[in-house]
C-alpha cells in the first residue's frame, strides 16, 4: 500500500513512495486510468450515473424576470435527491438577483423548480442536481 513520505522517515525511499502514491488513479506514464475515471454509465445526456452509484443530472433551462419554472428529469432519482444546485449562464446584474431551485414538493425525485429572481431579463440558467 502506497503511503505519503513522512519528515526524516523517508530518506533513500521518498521517491518509490512517492511514485507509488501518484500511480494509484494514474498509468506509469502519468495518464489517469480509464477504469479508475471513467463513469459507469453516460449516454451523452441528461445524467451520469458513478460507479458508487452516485447520478448527477444536468441542464439549462430559460427563465423569465421574477418566475420559476418546473423541469421534469427525462428519468427520475430511483431513491432520492442530495444537492442541486444553479448558476445563471452569463453575469447577473447584481448580486440580490439570484437564482434558486428546490425540488417539488412530494415530487423531489423527478421534478426540479428554477426560479429566476432577475427583475430585468429572461435568464438562461445552469442546474446540477445530485441523486442516488
């Protein structure tokens, strides 16, 4: 098992330590093992589901000034969502506009609320929910 080198304890083996450290996740020519990196599954869509079973769920939505907007997964969580998360597409024009999401109430595991709290302009907003 590879370990990190430790002050005055690693003289004359620092650098085999050290090289056993980085190759875990990585070839010996420095490049990150497919195995080790690669999902278990994405179709180029939606969602990608982790090797831990872990899926994130992706898009972009268009809100208007001061609505939210409800966006159905194309596939539900099968049990459960952790986190989401938004992110406008361009600058906001300051910083007591954000936008915001929840999952629907008695929905969470297929339905998504966006909102857009802009009072000036449609938004193209970002959204990254974490679900198992």
């Amino acid at each position: 098992m590879a370990s990190l080198p430790t002050d005055g304890g690693s003289e004359g083996v620092w650098a085999t330590l050290y090289n056993a450290f980085l190759l875990v996740g990585h070839s010996a020519n420095g490049t990150h093992n497919q195995e080790d990196w690669t999902p278990a599954s994405y179709t180029g869509g939606e969602s990608v589901t982790f090797p831990n079973g872990l899926i994130l769920k992706q898009g972009t939505v268009s809100v208007g000034t001061n609505t939210t907007v409800e966006v159905t997964y194309g596939v539900a969580f099968p049990t459960g969502v952790k986190t989401a998360q938004v992110s406008y597409s361009t600058a906001a024009t300051n910083i007591d506009q954000p936008a915001n999401v929840s999952p629907k109430s008695g929905s969470e595991t297929s339905i998504l609320r966006v909102t857009n709290s802009d009072s000036v302009s449609t938004r193209s907003i970002y959204w990254w929910v974490w679900g198992y």
